[in-house]
C-alpha cells in the first residue's frame, strides 16, 4: 500500500453545490495541493481520523483528547425547513450538520 505523508493542512472548503470537499495541503517538500473528496467521503474520513487520532494517543500512553468545540453556528440553508448548524472544533475542523428549522426552547432555567 503507498503511503502519501503531508505537512500541513492549511484551508478547507465546499463546492457551491455542495457535492465535493476540498482541502488545501501540502507534502514534505512543501508543495499545495488539494484533495478533493466527494461530501459523503469526506464525512467518513472525519470519522477515521478522529479514531486514528484515538489510537495514537492511546499507543502513546496518552489518554485521547475529546473533540472540543472552540464556536458553534447557525447558518442559513438553501433545503426548505432546514438550518445548517456548524461546530468548529480545536485545530480547524469544522463538522456541518444539516438540521430542522425549528423554534429556539432555553431549557437551562427549569
């Protein structure tokens, strides 16, 4: 199996129609480049590298870090009847989850 080693990931996006994620990085030699994913991919790959991220830090003799969130936002989306709702996370990643519009309830002071 090749193995292709980066140095760094230096920004992130979406097409305007939402299909594909792409990921400027760079290799050893410091070349950019861009990984474009299909969205659905992309959503896998997330989850490979939280638990790759896991597993190093347990070979380590580190306890894995959870996934804290530095902002959390609300956008606007272009589905009827749905917002999108962004949790950007320590490091840069951001996770995007399309959800319900619905009425904001502050259930803390019950």
């Amino acid at each position: 199996m090749m193995r292709f080693p980066v140095s760094g990931v230096f920004r992130s996006g979406a097409t305007p129609d939402g299909s594909e994620v792409q990921i400027e990085m760079a290799w050893l030699d410091g070349e950019k480049f861009i990984l474009a994913l299909p969205t659905d991919v992309a959503a896998q790959l997330v989850v490979a590298a939280q638990d790759a991220a896991s597993d190093a830090e347990r070979a380590g003799g580190r306890d894995p870090r959870p996934l804290i969130a530095d902002r959390v936002a609300v956008q606007a989306s272009n589905l009827p009847g749905r917002v999108t709702l962004t949790i950007q996370s320590e490091g840069g990643l951001n996770l995007h989850f399309s959800v319900p519009d619905l009425p904001f309830e502050d259930h803390r002071n019950r």
